[in-house]
C-alpha cells in the first residue's frame, strides 16, 4: 500500500477552504489530478455520494468511482475510490483553524496490482508533487473566491 500526505499552513480561512473542498464544481480549478467529471456530480455532498471522475497521474489516464465515506463539516472529508486495474484510493482532507487561517492537510492511500514495487514507488513521487501543487491552487481559489 502507498501513502502520501501534504500539509501547509494557509492564509484562508477554514470556512473559505471547506467551501473549495466540498463542491465538486471546483476540483478541476485545485485539484490537479482531477480531469473532469466523467459523470454529473452531485451539488452537495453527503455520506455515500458518488463521484465518476477521470484523473491523470504519471501522464496515464484512470476512471475512478468515488463514494463520500465521511463528512463532519468543516473539519473534515474522506472520499474512497475504486479504479481500473483495482487501483483503491482513499483521500482524506483534514481542515484545521490555525490564527486567521487554516491548517490543510490531505492524505492519500492507495493500493492496486498494478502500482506495486517501482510504478508505486513513481505513484508516491509523482503523487506527492501534485498534492502540493493541489494544496497550492486550493489556498489561492479559496482566498480569492472568500
């Protein structure tokens, strides 16, 4: 199994970073492995939502159904996912007020056949760069959207 995880100290705040993280319209505007939505996504999200989402790691395409496995607004989300090859991801996003902004952490694990010994290995390194561009884009969007 991999794990990655970033984390960064924001300048928006909590309320700002939630909003980002929990509308799904957004994620292609932060969330740089997101493509696109291969389905229409649902304009709030609840515990067992679906999302059918494309995503690109590595320069490889991968169609990933998500389901919202927790939501405690606005502290916290966890979204697992299931893709080709058997890829299993689980990403946890992690909202904590810190002064006038937000502590963010986001943590990914993930499990699949095909992402074992060096590919896994490239996953972790690839996936790692694009977390922190991730948490980059989101901080950006939320103080600019607030």
């Amino acid at each position: 199994m991999g794990h990655i995880e970033a984390s960064k100290d924001l300048a928006a705040s909590p309320e700002a970073i939630w909003a980002v993280v929990a509308n799904p319209q957004t994620w292609g505007d932060w969330f740089t492995i997101h493509e696109k939505w291969m389905e229409e996504p649902p304009v709030t999200l609840t515990v067992g939502a679906k999302l059918v989402d494309k995503i690109v790691m590595l320069g490889m395409a991968n169609k990933l159904e998500w389901t919202v496995a927790e939501i405690n607004a606005p502290t916290a989300l966890v979204v697992t996912g299931t893709g080709m090859a058997g890829v299993k991801i689980t990403s946890t996003f992690a909202i904590e007020p810190k002064g006038e902004g937000t502590n963010f952490t986001v943590s990914v694990d993930f499990d699949g056949a095909l992402i074992k010994g060096a590919l896994g290995k490239a996953v972790e390194k690839d996936g790692l760069r694009e977390l922190e561009k991730s948490v980059e884009a989101l901080n950006a969007l939320a103080v600019q959207t607030a």
